[in-house]
C-alpha cells in the first residue's frame, strides 16, 4: 500500500514533470493565449495520457492511485527517463512495467494452423492478446500485407490500424474500423488492466496518435464477433467482405478472425483473383 507521503509525492513529482515541458515538446499546438502556468496544463497532460482531466487532477491530489496501464501512459506523456519512470513506479508500490518479464509465447494450436492453410481463397487471422496478430494464411497476407516481414513487436492489428500508412489506408471506413479495435482492446483490458504489454502498446498509441487518445478515453467497450468490412484494395480496388470472429474453445482468448464475400459478387470475384495472384507470385518465388 502506498504510504501518504508517498502518494503526496507522487503528485509533487507530476506537477514537476509537466511544469519542465512545454507543448512544443510534447507535439502540442500553441493556442496563441497567454499561459498562466509554466509547463503543461493538467488538461494537456489528461489529454495526451487518454484520461480525463477531473482523474488526471485526482491524482495529483493523491486522491486515487493509478494503474500500471495509467503510469506507462503518463511515463509516455511526461517524456520521462528511465530514471524517473523507475522512481515513479516507486512512489506508487507498482512494479515497473519495463522490468516485467513477458509472459509464455501464445501458441497457436496445431489444428488452427492447419485450419488457416486449409482457406486458399479466405483471409484468416489468429489474434490474441491486445489484438497481437499470431497467424494468418496467404490469403490475409494478399489482402493485408505480409505479416511476416513485419517485426513481431510490430504485428499487432491495432498498432498497424493507426501507425502503418499502407494498412491504415486500406480501410475506406478506417474511424470505424478503428474505433471499434480500440473498444475491443478496452474490453479485453478489463481481464488484466495491469498487463504491462497492455501498458506499452496504449501508451505508445496515446503519445502517438490523438485520434486513439481520444476514443480510449471514451471507454467504450464493444465484444461483438460479426460485421462487415469494407476494403480499397490497391490491386483489385474497392472490397465489401463480411467478418466473423470466433473465439478459441481452448480457454486461451485466442480469436480466428475470417473474411468471406457472396458468392458472385464483385468482391468474391475480386477476392478470387487478389488470391491467385498471390498464389502465382509465391509460385514464381519458389
């Protein structure tokens, strides 16, 4: 339990940080009205953490105590240096999201990896915690991008939705799209909201984009497993697919991700020759 004078010093050392930045540095844009405080705001410190600013206050009043997901935000926020973030997680009883070892790879059974190889002409994708895409078939590869020469730290669906150009623009109705990624991630956060990947991936994204600052501060929850996508292939153009969602009986949270078009619609035909092409191009590689 964080004793008094440490929670009194936790708000003291937030007040310091954000008194020794100023928009400029944080990517904020000058409002031309003159500052009454040297510093942030606590408005624009809430701001860039995705939080609201009556919690943001509270906390610097040791009214509340922050979660792991909240620290690594506002470590992001406040530009602070591992010195400083190894002091705030102290004054805070928290352990250090940086020091927590990652926990056992999420494997994708067997049967699932044959299951993906057995759709030649259905885009698929395993995704796990935090939406981290663990596999895919070639027909995702042709209509996504190849996951595979992407880092692993990099293959996450929300962190390609709002920082992978080629990705992002694939999207025609991208807020959409992206809004409701945000609010499964915010679902999927209530299970463990201390998860320090949880932590590093909403705190990039909330320092990153302000789009996804925002809609998490919306805590807007969504678990619905169906729904239609829409796509502008740049090879085959515009793609109306429909998307299913099933979650693993194994007890793992692990979900597969499945996109299909009507049979003889322009989108099953576009699909159908987005495919072979791709087919084709790992023919000629081999």
């Amino acid at each position: 339990m964080t004793s008094a004078s440490g929670t009194s010093e936790f708000g003291a050392f937030l007040k310091a940080c954000r008194a020794q930045l100023t928009p400029q540095d944080v990517g904020l844009p000058e409002t031309g009205s003159p500052r009454k405080v040297t510093g942030l705001r606590r408005e624009e410190v809430a701001q860039l953490a995705a939080i609201s600013v009556d919690y943001y206050t509270r906390l610097e009043q040791g009214r509340v105590r922050a979660s792991g997901t909240v620290l690594a935000t506002l470590a992001r926020a406040l530009r602070l240096d591992d010195d400083q973030q190894s002091y705030l997680y102290e004054l805070t009883g928290r352990s250090d999201a940086r020091q927590n070892r990652r926990g056992p790879a999420q494997r994708v059974r067997p049967a699932v990896r044959r299951l993906l190889g057995q759709l030649p002409q259905t885009p698929a994708i395993v995704l796990g915690d935090r939406l981290d895409i663990l596999a895919w078939n070639p027909a995702a590869t042709a209509l996504y991008t190849d996951f595979a020469r992407l880092p692993a730290a990099g293959r996450n669906y929300l962190r390609l939705l709002f920082t992978h150009p080629a990705f992002r623009d694939l999207h025609r109705q991208w807020e959409h799209d992206a809004r409701d990624a945000v609010a499964a991630l915010r679902m999927q956060a209530a299970a463990d909201p201390d998860d320090p990947e949880l932590a590093r991936l909403v705190g990039d994204l909330s320092v990153q984009d302000p789009d996804f600052r925002t809609w998490w501060a919306e805590h807007r929850v969504n678990s619905s497993g169906h729904g239609t996508k829409q796509y502008r292939h740049r090879l085959v153009g515009d793609l109306t697919l429909d998307c299913d969602t099933w979650n693993s009986p194994d007890g793992s949270g692990q979900r597969l991700m499945v996109l299909t078009a009507e049979p003889g619609s322009p989108s099953h035909d576009a699909l159908r020759i987005l495919t072979s092409w791709t087919a084709q191009e790992n023919l000629n590689r081999a």
